[in-house]
C-alpha cells in the first residue's frame, strides 16, 4: 500500500467515524417548532377555552387564536443541530434556555403553568375592565380546611364585613385583624349579580398576622353578574394573556371582533392592558400561516424580529395595549390598514 493510499484510507475511515458520530452523540440544544395554535373562541376536545355562567355567550363566527411554539426534540445530535440551523421554521436553542439548570422538568413545567394561570386572570381584569365593570374584593380561591367553605364561592365579590363596606382586599384585611379568632362574622357578598350573606366562624391567623382570618385568597378586580373561565390544557407561559382577553370581549362584548375571520397573534398582557413582548415570534406567525390567518398581532416589542422573519402572507399590526389590537381589528374590517411594525 503507498503511501497516499494509507493517508487516503485513513481519512475515510476518520470521515465515517466522526459522520457516526455527528449523528449519534448528543449535544446540549433543543429544537423549537411552530407549536399548536388554540382558537380562544372555540374548544378544545369539546371543552370550550372560555367559559361563561350567569349569561349566554355571544354568537360567534371567526377565530381569534392564541398561537404556541413547540419542543420537537431534545439531545439533538450535532447533525440534527446543524440541520435545524438552516431550516427557517425550526429555532435550535441551548437547552438550558427551555430548561433551566436549577430546576427539574417538572418545576419548569410549574413555573410555567402558575404564569400561565396569572395570564388568564389578568386577561379577565383587563376584559372585564374595558367593558367598565367596577372593581371589587373577588375571591380568588379557597383555601384547603377554609372557614368558608360552603358559604363562599370562587368568584363572589365580598361587598360587606358585619355591614361595614370592603372597598379593597386591603380593608377587608385590616378589619380582619380586629377580629379575634373563633369569631361569628357577617359577610355580605355578591354571586352572579346576586345579593347573599354568609356567616363564617373565622381562624385565629398565625405567623406574623393578626385577628381572624376567612380562609379565602382574594384580589380587588372588575367583576361582573357572570362567572368567567379560562381552560386551555397543556399550555405554559403569560404570552396567550392578549388573545385571551380578545376572545373574552368577544364572547361577552358588544362588538364582533372577528366578522367571521381568522385572526392570530401573541403577547403579554396585564390587568390594566398592557400588552408586553414574547418569545419564539418567527416560529408562531408560522403557526398563523399554516393556519391560514389573515392577520396577526404582534407586540411592539417583537416587531423587530417579526420583520426580520419574512414575509408570511398576512399584514402584521403593532400594538403595545388592548387598546391598540382593538384598533388594529376595526381598522382591517374596515379596509384601512392597522398600525404595521
């Protein structure tokens, strides 16, 4: 064998090897994809998103769909990376940036689903405040053992304390600190737009509280004479907070958001109608397109990045409030062009 056979033998051989390799050895990234897109007017398995009790919904024609970026594949191999790089509706990330060290899967999947479960509460306040609902002490939750289970509800407002008006949760907090423990108290409250009262013998507070305590976790919000819910499995994180409050105003507003047409879009939001930026905003317009959106809310803050994606058949409106994306969707219907990024 010559000498030039042997270096050439040598570096096929090589070739192969590191080829098996590449192919074989994982490597510390992950693939993100276009996730599942959920039409917050519509259901899911025939379980509506968002529920309503104590009025009929609006009917409702189009779509107004909240959009998701996916996990298509974790412990890529370097060529699967490689590849993933070139592709434009794939992002390779490191995996430490969708799963963070310090935590487990599970605690990422937590974390995830708690600002999930914030997002549909600000959804609501900032709905229910933009149709002018006043602000009230709404029970949030009860608490496991509560002093007022089977008296309060989820959702009531608590309008009186032995007759004394609660304006805020904090007012409700200070009078419950003058009131000792074991003590029979008087809770007016409001239920789908109904008066009731309820007497609740309260629990000593413990830690650093004083007085009685009710047992219920409470927040001052607008609240209406209806119940509304918000139920989308398997979904994490605050950016569906926009499209969530569209389709509630939808189903209980007095204006048709979508005259029959698929609208897309993405974006943080807050009680007060803040619409804040997202991740993964390339890979979520492509959801729309195969969705076969005709517009798409972007947040001001990911316009940018949006532009830099291409062109995807479909105009996209800034916004920066709710304000903005109710704006953007009068002006599309009405032919004039929304605020672009």
């Amino acid at each position: 064998m010559t000498r030039r056979i042997a270096v050439l033998t040598i570096g096929a051989v090589l070739l192969v090897v590191f080829g098996l390799l590449g192919t074989l050895l994982p490597v510390p990234y992950v693939a993100q994809v276009p996730g599942p897109t959920f039409n917050t007017l519509g259901d899911i398995d025939g379980s509506p998103i968002i529920t309503v009790t104590g009025r009929s919904k609006n009917p409702v024609r189009g779509n107004l769909n909240l959009t998701t970026v996916g996990i298509s594949q974790s412990g890529l191999s370097l060529v699967e990376a490689v590849k993933g790089w070139f592709d434009r509706e794939v992002v390779v990330v490191p995996e430490e940036a969708v799963y963070p060290p310090d935590q487990s899967p599970d605690k990422t999947r937590e974390v995830n689903r708690q600002a999930f479960l914030s997002s549909e509460q600000a959804a609501e306040s900032a709905a229910l405040g933009h149709l002018g609902y006043p602000k009230k002490v709404v029970v949030q939750e009860l608490a496991p053992g509560s002093a007022s289970a089977g008296r309060l509800r989820t959702g009531d407002a608590i309008e009186t304390l032995d007759g004394r008006r609660m304006a805020t949760s904090e007012a409700l907090t200070t009078a419950l600190a003058a009131v000792p423990g074991g003590t029979r108290v008087s809770i007016g409250y409001t239920r789908l737009g109904k008066p009731g009262t309820a007497t609740v013998t309260t629990k000593a507070a413990t830690g650093p509280r004083k007085g009685s305590l009710l047992g219920v976790a409470v927040r001052d919000a607008p609240y209406a004479p209806f119940d509304v819910g918000i139920h989308v499995a398997d979904v994490g994180g605050p950016s569906a907070g926009l499209m969530l409050t569209l389709g509630v105003l939808d189903l209980v507003g007095k204006t048709d958001l979508t005259h029959g047409k698929v609208i897309a879009g993405t974006g943080t939001i807050d009680a007060d109608g803040k619409v804040g930026p997202i991740g993964g905003i390339p890979l979520k317009m492509a959801a729309a397109r195969k969705l076969g959106a005709v517009l798409f809310l972007v947040p001001a803050g990911n316009c940018a990045e949006a532009k830099a994606a291409g062109p995807q058949g479909f105009p996209l409106a800034k916004v920066t409030s709710l304000d903005d994306a109710l704006k953007a969707l009068g002006d599309f219907e009405s032919g004039r062009t929304p605020a672009a990024c």
